[in-house]
C-alpha cells in the first residue's frame, strides 16, 4: 500500500496489526534498495518503507535540504502511521537521519539497525567532495555523476557477477530529480556530528558493514559500533556500500536473528 505523508511516498507492506520496521534508504536510492528486505520481513512485521525528500517519488520543492528537515519527515511518518516503538534500520545518508533522530526521539524507536554509515560530519576535504560532485552534476551531465557515483558504492565482485542487476540500480537512480540529488549533497554536507551521542544510545543496536565498503569501511564502523552499549557488529563477506543489496541472504539473517534475539 502507497500512501503520501507531507509530500513523501511511503510504502506499507506487511500486517498493519504487527511491529513495524522502518527502513530509511541510502543517497542517491529510493525504496526499493530495501526489497529484499521487505519481502523477507513483511512476513512476519509491518515493512514501512519511503523516499528520502528529493528522492524517489517524494517532493522535491527547491532542493534546499537539512538532515533537520529529514528527522522531521521521518517523525512525520510515525506520528502520522501512529507507529509505536518501531524497529529503525537504515544504510549510509539513511544512517545520518536515523542517528540524529535517536538523538532527537529515542524513545519512539525500540532497536536500531545501522548499516554501511557513520557518524562523523563531513570534515573540509569531505565538503568539498560535495561541492565537486554538485559541480560534476552541473558541468559534466546528471547521469555521468549517478554512473561514477553508484559504481564507487559496490564491491568489484558484485558488480561483476551481477552486472544485469547493477545497471538496474544505476539506472533506477539516473530518474531521481537532480535537483533533489543536490539537495542531498548539501543536506549531508551540513550535518552535525553523533559520535559523542553513540554512548547514550539505550537500544538494542545491530551495526552491518561490507567486508569491501570504500564509503564507511569496517575499520570506521566497527570502533563506532564499541561505543555503542548493547551493540553486535556484523561484517557482511563480498559486499561493499550496499549490503542489503549485495549480499542479502546474510543480512537479512543477520537482522532475524537480532530481531529474535531481542524478542523484537
């Protein structure tokens, strides 16, 4: 089931009666990176997936964007779906809005599912990569930006091996708005930093990282997992940026057993 929240797609699939698994996508995807995860889950919890602002079906407006303005669309939709203590899972720009939520809204979640992201803000090298990647979308052409973009967030091995279902990926991602895809770059270039915030987290936490992720690689993720109390890190063999794409069948067993574990 499809339905708008102040201006978002938001996808419901699942019994609306069960828990409900928030799942908050990556930059620059939609929803559907999260399909292997809403069919496997949907089974048992209610699967609430959306498109990021600027992404996706969402509104897209004057692409002027802040995470601020992302935590706010995220509590929209619980407060909007009356969703209660739902379990938060999300992967890369994901990650930089569900962390800032638990710093805003803690207690409306009951665990947290953290993949391929971190916490650290952009320092000036990383905001002048945003800058030259909104210059490349400019100069250089929107889908050359999506192509060199996408190929940097996939293992060599993936894309090799599954090349028909990368090049659906990347594809999917070139009918995203650029102003949207702008709007983006500058909302996670303007970020707050959360590592000092990781030691108050109070949830059952489940940290996923690709063994080849370029972006958040495991010498980044793993320390951020140890100060979080009450955290399991998990290394997701033959993945890069995109775990839930890349290697599915260990994630998803990854986050059924977590789910199981904290009878969730």
């Amino acid at each position: 089931m499809q339905k708008t929240i102040n201006g978002l797609s938001v996808f419901l699939s699942g019994n609306q009666e069960s828990k409900a698994i928030i799942l908050v996508h990556g930059f620059p995807y939609d929803h559907f990176m999260w399909d292997a995860q809403v069919s496997e889950f949907s089974k048992k919890y209610l699967c609430v997936s959306y498109d990021i602002r600027g992404l996706g079906k969402s509104v897209v407006g004057e692409g002027q964007f802040t995470i601020e303005r992302f935590v706010d669309d995220l509590e929209s939709i619980v407060e909007e779906l009356k969703l209660d203590k739902s379990v938060l899972c999300a992967l890369s720009m994901g990650g930089y809005i569900s962390l800032r939520a638990i710093e805003r809204i803690q207690s409306k979640f009951s665990s947290l599912i953290l993949c391929d992201t971190k916490t650290e803000a952009d320092d000036n090298e990383g905001k002048l990569k945003r800058a030259a990647a909104i210059k490349q979308i400019d100069d250089d052409g929107f889908e050359n930006f999506i192509e060199s973009f996408v190929q940097n967030c996939f293992g060599e091995k993936f894309i090799k091996e599954n090349y028909a279902e990368y090049k659906k990926v990347v594809e999917r991602s070139k009918k995203n708005d650029p102003i949207g895809v702008k709007g983006c770059l500058l909302a996670m270039a303007g970020r707050t930093d959360t590592t000092d915030s990781l030691s108050k987290i109070n949830l059952p936490t489940l940290v996923i990282c690709g063994s080849e992720d370029k972006l958040s690689p495991p010498n980044v993720m793993k320390p951020m997992s140890e100060k979080i109390p009450h955290s399991k890190f998990i290394l997701v063999e033959n993945a890069g940026h995109m775990t839930p794409i890349e290697n599915p069948q260990e994630v998803n067993s990854a986050i059924k057993e977590f789910l199981t574990h904290n009878k969730l």
